[in-house]
C-alpha cells in the first residue's frame, strides 16, 4: 500500500483524474472498477474535460441500491450516466452495475460476477470509502473473500446518504454490493478520501490492524494499492513523513509530483 497526500482536494482529485486517464491512455481496453460518492464528482467532471477515448474501455460500477430503477435520480445508475457516461464517449453497453431490481438477486450477482470475468477482470480500481470503514457497501463483518451479494446497510451508512435523498426516508436500506475479495482480485486499486470527516477512517484503514469490522483494512493485503489523500483526510495518520518521502523518491512517481 501506498499513500499520496496532496495539499488539497482539488489536487488529490486531479490527481486520481490523471491516473485514470493514464491508464485507458495505456490499455484503450481497460475494465475499470468505478465508484460513486460525492468525492468521484469532482474526479469526474476533470476526466470528462480532458475528452479522453472510453470507446474501448468496460466499466463496472461498486455496488446500487436495492429496490431503485437505474431511472431513479437517486440510483447509482442514474449518478453515472450522468457524472460521467453521458459526458464521455463510453459505450453504455460496456457499463455496468448490479440491477437493483432484479428478480432474482442473487442469480443478479452471480452473473456480475460472472461478466466480470468474462471481460478478464478489472484493470484498475477506483474506491471511495465511507464513514463506517466501508468500501463499495462492505458494512462492519464483511468477509474478506466476499463476493458480489447484498448486503443491509449500517445505521451510520443511512445517515451519511440519506440526506442525498429528498425524502430522507426513502433511502433503501439494502444494496448489492461487490464483495471484498471482488474489489481485492482487482490489478489495481486507487482510494480517493478528503475533509477533516474521513480523517479519523483514514488512519484506521490505513495503520490500524485488519479487521473485518473496517472492509478498507482489507486493502492493506493487496499488493498494489494506493490511498490518495488530500491534508484533511490524513491529518491523523503517525507516518505521514514516510509517505511524502516515498511519493517524492519512487521514481513510479516522478511525473506525478505537480498534480
Ligand atoms: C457510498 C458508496 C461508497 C463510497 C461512499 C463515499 O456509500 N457506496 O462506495 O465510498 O459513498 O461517499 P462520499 O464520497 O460521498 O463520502
């Protein structure tokens, strides 16, 4: 694992920016794990402006909820077309996320599963994380070699999206989400975190011991993983200067040192 921390959110998030467009830049066919959030926005919009080539690329989405049409505004479907899919020139065909409707939920994350590797796995792996320690909607006691399923949603996760809804209380309190061990069988994964309120989830994520109780610490076991942070973010971390050391030597960095 690695940690970047940038100055600010608008440099984290042109940084997270850069490397995903360095990636389809580097494999036009790339599978990308894509998350939702209010952190991504940002991230977003800065690779819709560069009009980057998606014509090749697959995309799968973390997680939905359960119970919304992709034509609700508050469905994760809904936040992707219209972040980012509507706004770059993606096949929506090559995009994916878990139906929130379906029938059968559980023959749904079967064949999520399934099209994931069919398409050869995914590339590269962008996470958000939540106030419960969660990735995707990995809540507390996830198994680490969970796969896609559904999953309830922790109080502390309702309070922090429901206020996303117009009427709080609609905010479904399932979702099918890829496992643990899903995001882990990526080949690369990027965290994005920032503001003073991820500061504390942060630290234990990143150098408190695994657990399942905290999905993120999960990510401590992949082998190429990196946090990017703004200050806020990793004003609780003890080894910052480690990992401004790190960031300004490796030379796997170097020309990422002005974003
Ligand atoms: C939701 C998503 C997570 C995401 C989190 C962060 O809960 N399921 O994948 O990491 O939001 O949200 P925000 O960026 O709004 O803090």
């Amino acid at each position: 694992m690695e940690v970047i921390i940038r100055p600010t959110r608008e440099k984290a998030t042109t940084l997270v920016a850069r490397l995903l467009l360095d990636q389809i830049k580097a494999k036009p066919d790339s599978v990308l794990g894509l998350a939702t959030g209010r952190t991504m926005e940002e991230v977003y919009e800065k690779v819709a402006a560069k009009n980057p080539d998606f014509s090749e690329c697959s995309s799968f989405n973390l997680d939905e909820y359960v119970g919304l049409p992709g034509t609700d505004e508050n469905s994760y479907r809904y936040y992707m077309n219209e972040h980012l899919f509507n706004k770059i020139n993606i096949k929506l065909e090559n995009t994916f996320l878990p139906n929130g409707v379906a029938e059968d939920l559980k023959l749904e994350c079967e064949e999520y599963e399934r099209e994931i590797g069919k398409r050869g796995g995914i590339d590269l792996q962008l996470l958000g994380i939540g106030r419960s320690g969660h990735i995707g909607f990995n809540e507390p006691l996830s198994a680490l070699f969970s796969r896609t399923r559904e999953k309830a949603l922790t109080p502390v996760t309702i309070e922090q999206n429901s206020s996303l809804f117009d009427n709080p209380e609609e905010m479904p309190k399932q979702a099918i989400t890829m496992g643990v061990g899903t995001i882990l069988a990526a080949k690369r994964i990027i965290l994005l975190a920032t503001g003073k309120e991820k500061a504390d989830i942060i630290a234990k994520a990143v150098e408190g011991p695994i657990t399942s109780m905290i999905s993120a610490t999960a990510l401590q076991l992949h082998q190429s993983c990196v946090i990017i942070v703004d200050e806020e973010a990793a004003s609780e971390l003890k080894e910052k200067g480690y990992y401004r050391w790190i960031f300004k030597n490796e030379p796997e960095w170097k020309k990422y040192q002005d974003f």
